[in-house]
C-alpha cells in the first residue's frame, strides 16, 4: 500500500467527526425524547432534560396505561395495519404475477400498464375522494383507511421486476405437465418471492402504521382515530372537529411518552427493515 | 451464421400475421383466449383500482359546480368557470403558488446532492464497523411518520429547545424558528433533507459499491490521489444514475410535502409556507368552498402530473428507464 499523506489523514479525520455527527443527528433526537418522557412533568416542562431524565419516573407511561383513548387508538392502529397489510400483499401478488408476463404471453398487457400509468401521475384529488368516501358509507370504519390504498403501485412494480427476475424454465416444466397460470403463481413462483414479499411487507407495514392523515379525514369522531392521527391531534391540536381540553394540556413528559410509543413498533421492526427493506428498494431502484 | 439469419427471416414470413384490422382483432382474440388465466388472476386488483382511482376522479366536475350537500356531486348545479375565476382571486393563491415552488425546489436543491456527498465521504472509511453503524441508523428518521417528526420537531425548534440551547452553547443567538417565515421554510428544508437523506445515502452507496475495483488500482499506478480518483473514476461511473434519479425528482417540483408543513405550520409563518395543499385543506374545512378547492386541487394536479410526465420522458431518453 502507498504512504498516508497528511492530507489524507486530515481528509480522514474530518470525514469521521462529519459523518459521526450526521449519526449522531439522527440518534439524539429520540434519546432526547425517551429522556424527557421518563422525567418529571416540571423538569420536562422546564426545558431541564437533555439526553439523560431528570428526576426519574414513569408518571408519563403511567398515564398512558391508564388512558382509554391512547390504547383505543392504538388498537385501531394495530388492526388497520394487520388487515391493510394483508390486504396489500393478496392485491399486489395477483396484479405482479400476470404484468411479469410480456405483451405476447399476456395479451392487453399494455391496457393494464396504461391504466395504472395514469393514476401515478394524477389522482382524484382531497374534495373529491372525501365526498366519494362518504358517499360509499365509509366514514368512521376501518375500510375507508384500508381500501383506498389497497394496490400499492409501487409494491406492484417492486414485485413484479423481481418476478422477473425469475428464470423463464421454472413455470415451463410445470406446463408442460398441465398445470394452469394459476397453480404455477402458488406453487412455484410464490416460495422464491418469499424475500420480495417481505420488502413489500415491510413496506405496507410502515406506510399503514405512519398514515395519519387518511384517519383524520376519514373519521368524524375522535375514538375512531387511529393512533398517529390522534398523536398529530394532541401535538398540534389541529383537527376539523374541536377536542377534550384535558388531551392537549399534558405535560411535555407525557407528549414524549406518546410519541415514543408510536414509534415503538417501527423500532421493533427495524431490524428486519434492515435486512429486507432496505436492499429490496436498493435493487428496486437500481434497476429502475 | 448468415445463412441462419436467412432460414429464420423465411419462417417469419411464412408465419406472417394477418393484416388490417380484422388480422389484429382475430390475433387479440387469439391471445385473449390463451391468456384468460391471467386475466382472470388480476380482476380482483383491478376492480379495486378501478373502484378506488378511476370512479371518484368522476368527482372533479366539481370544479364546474356549486357544491350543494343534498344534491350530491352529481345533482348540483354547474357554474362554468366561476370555481377557477374565484380561486385565482383568492388573496392567499398566489403566495401559495410560490411557496410551493419554492420550498419544493429549495427541497430538491439541498436534498439531491446532499445523499451523493454522504455516500462518497462513506464510500471513502475504512473502518468497517464505523461505515456499518453510520449506514444503520441514518435511515431511521426515513421510516418515520411526519406525526412522529413533527411532534419532536416542533419541540427541539422551540423557543427555548434543544437547537437554540445548542446554538448559545456554541455562541450564536436564538433563532425564532417557529416565529420567523424565513427561519421556518429553512427549518422546514433542514428536517426534510435530514428525513430524507439516509435512504437515499443508501441507494447511492449501493450504486458505488458496483464500480469496478481495477479501474481505482489503475489509476493509482498512474499517480491519481483520492481526490482525482473520486472525480474521475467514483462520479463518472456513478453518473447516468444521478442523472436519473435528478431527472426523476422533477417530478416533485410542486411537492412541497404536504405532511410536513401541514403538521408544523401556524399562523405566524403562513404567509411564508402556505402551500397549495395546504390551502386546498384550509378552504375544504375552513370554508367549506369544495368547488373552489376541487379547481384549485385539479389546477396543481393537472401541472404536477405534466412534471412527473417530462421527468419520465427524459429518464427514459437519456438513461432507458421505463416505470414498469
């Protein structure tokens, strides 16, 4: 190997204390918030806590467990994330399977590619679509936060570039013994898209969990909210209808131990995000 | 070889489909037959996006129309072009017009390079484990939900929060990053960029990994320093990919974030960073004037949807990308 020049140990340098605070930048934050949600109210509430709780306790959780309406609204969050999810990946299957035929082997392709073309670059837009919703009777249900989304485009396209991927002779064989498109789909090609069925998982997961703003147009009573659409309403008091008081007047401590637990789940799955998700999307969209 | 060529161009024209329209009905026909499977396997996704995006876009001759709740869409009556006249003479239009812009191109001005710098400062440590735990927990904050940012946001830019505490410490005054319009939209571009940068670090990294290692040893048999490598090597090969992902990214140019700004905005600051999306919302539930927030949601829709349509043209002209 050549010598290290001082400049390039100077680079070196550099290059760590930069990309260490980048880091770090991305850490502290939700350290800071743990640290407030477990110290007192009138430290938190004081601007005392750093990244260390002061006056340690766990009023804030307390508080938590006691409450109706954050369980509630959990609940709602846990149940629209497991049925929209699952509804997701039923959807997106059936549509990536037959569009990673070509055009000769799936006549009309083009008609298909053509219609879901049109709705990634234009959409029905809010006034519409909320009148829609409330025309199909939607309003206050689980199903106006689940339908709308229920074909995921992107997922379809993720999934059907992996299909393929595939080698053509793997259905072939299969063919020729006679079985249909549709007993090829379950038995051959859906175990080896098993990675790609977790990225889109994981990606349905996220997006259910985190969508606030569907919750808070879709529903006209507050219990029905879903969780990170009844965190955005304690945060910033921001919704059509007016809301209890005694929600948004809560110490900074208990406002941190909200938002703490939201993102416990995602922090929960993380890990795996890592694995599947991350390099699901790098493949996703390097091949573009 | 040349003969081979010939033998398969005499079958294809043996084999030559029939002609005119009555050829092509019978040959659909033909591979509709074949395919039936298929598309019976995507009705169901497909009724679905049909039900879900195709029959609410029938709601948008609200624009034409004076929205009367018991009448329904439909049954209401039409104006003309009243809707789009009274939207472009709202006082807030305008300013809503260019703040999206702004903020949108502000967004993607910081936000574009910035990834491809942290990738290449990565790209260039040499400690594993340091390299491994930066790439993990820079994405954190991308899987987060604006709720989530929001809240701490909106707590670590206060008045008296973690920044401005930060700032004092090393010598600088406070900044009213929730009071002051421009304050804000930086504050709000920071957190964006910041939201968003360790994904797309990611992409980036996974497109440098890709360039071939002989290229660097070559060049430094010739003499080429770090520096000279990563210019000449690192960005050239990494080149068509930044020009895709660039080109695609015109397709936000009206994408201020509506999430983001939604949750963090207030009244001190609207002027500065009402959006269009978030007018659109003001006069849905503020006036409840859905004629006018149809137009003016049509009015971005129809200029954004133009945008991502170019985006993609030239991603597909100058990098062969197609979106399915």
């Amino acid at each position: 190997m050549n010598r290290i020049t001082k400049g390039q140990r100077v680079f070196a340098v550099f290059n760590y204390i930069i990309l260490g605070v980048l880091a770090l930048s991305c850490i502290l934050p939700i350290l800071h918030l743990l640290a407030v949600s477990l110290s007192s109210k009138t430290a938190s509430d004081n601007n005392m806590v750093g990244l260390w709780p002061v006056e340690f306790n766990v009023d804030s959780y307390k508080y938590l467990i006691q409450g109706k309406t954050f369980f509630r609204a959990f609940g709602i969050s846990v149940y629209r994330t497991i049925l929209g999810t699952a509804i997701n990946i039923v959807l997106i299957i059936l549509l990536a399977y037959p569009l990673s035929k070509d055009k000769n082997e799936f006549t009309g392709r083009p008609v298909y590619i053509a219609l879901l073309l049109f709705i990634m670059i234009f959409s029905a837009g809010m006034v519409p679509y909320y009148l829609y919703i409330n025309d199909l009777g939607l309003f206050d249900t689980v199903w106006a936060l689940v339908l709308p989304t229920c074909v995921p485009i992107f997922s379809v396209i993720l999934m059907m570039n992996f299909m393929r991927s595939l080698p053509k002779e793997m259905e072939e064989a299969a063919k020729v013994d006679g079985a249909g498109y549709w007993n090829c789909m379950i038995s051959i090609v859906l175990p080896v898209c098993l990675p790609s069925i977790a990225t889109v998982t994981l990606l349905s997961f996220v997006t259910h969990w985190n969508s606030w703003f569907d919750g808070l147009l879709y529903n006209n009573d507050i219990a029905n909210y879903p969780l990170q659409t009844y965190l955005q309403v304690i945060l910033t008091n921001k919704a059509p209808s007016s809301i209890d008081e005694s929600m948004v007047n809560i110490g900074r401590n208990m406002k941190a131990a909200q938002i703490f637990v939201t993102m416990l789940p995602l922090l929960a799955v993380y890990p795996f995000l890592q694995k599947y998700f991350v390099t699901g999307m790098v493949i996703g969209s390097v091949k573009g | 070889m040349k003969e081979e060529i010939c033998e398969r161009e005499v079958t294809c024209v043996q084999k030559a489909p029939p002609q005119g329209i009555g050829g092509w009905l019978r040959r659909v026909g033909r591979g509709l037959k074949r395919s039936y499977q298929l598309h019976l396997i995507a009705l169901v996704p497909m009724i679905m996006i049909i039900v879900f995006a195709y029959v609410p876009m029938g709601g948008i001759i609200l624009a034409w129309k004076k929205y009367i709740a018991t009448k329904g869409i439909y049954g209401s009556p039409w104006v003309g072009w009243e809707n789009f006249e009274n939207m472009f003479n709202l006082p807030m239009f305008w300013p809503a017009f260019w703040n999206t812009f702004k903020i949108a191109v502000l967004k993607i001005l910081f936000g574009f390079p910035f990834p491809i710098i942290v990738a290449l400062l990565l790209n260039e440590v040499r400690c594993l484990a340091f390299k491994k735990s930066v790439q993990t927990i820079i994405y954190l904050p991308y899987f987060l939900s604006w709720a989530v940012l929001g809240g701490i946001m909106l707590d670590i830019f206060s008045a008296n929060g973690a920044v401005n505490s930060l700032l004092n410490a090393v010598g600088l005054p406070s900044v009213k990053w929730l009071e002051n319009g421009t304050s804000f939209v930086s504050m709000l571009i920071m957190t964006d960029v910041w939201k968003n940068f360790g994904y797309n670090t990611i992409v980036f990294l996974a497109a440098l990994t890709g360039v071939d290692k002989n290229l660097y040893e070559a060049a430094e048999v010739d003499g080429a320093n770090r520096w000279k490598q990563t210019i000449h090597i690192t960005l050239p090969a990494i080149l068509p990919m930044i020009i895709l992902m660039g080109v695609l990214n015109l397709g936000s140019i009206l994408n201020a974030g509506f999430e983001q700004i939604f949750i963090m905005i207030n009244n001190l600051v609207r002027e500065d960073s009402e959006i269009i999306d978030t007018l659109v919302y003001d006069i849905t539930f503020g006036s409840r004037q859905y004629g006018i927030a149809t137009a003016l949601g049509l009015f971005k829709s129809v200029i954004s949807g133009a945008f991502i349509v170019t985006g993609w043209f030239l991603a597909h002209k100058f990098s062969d990308y197609r979106v399915f």
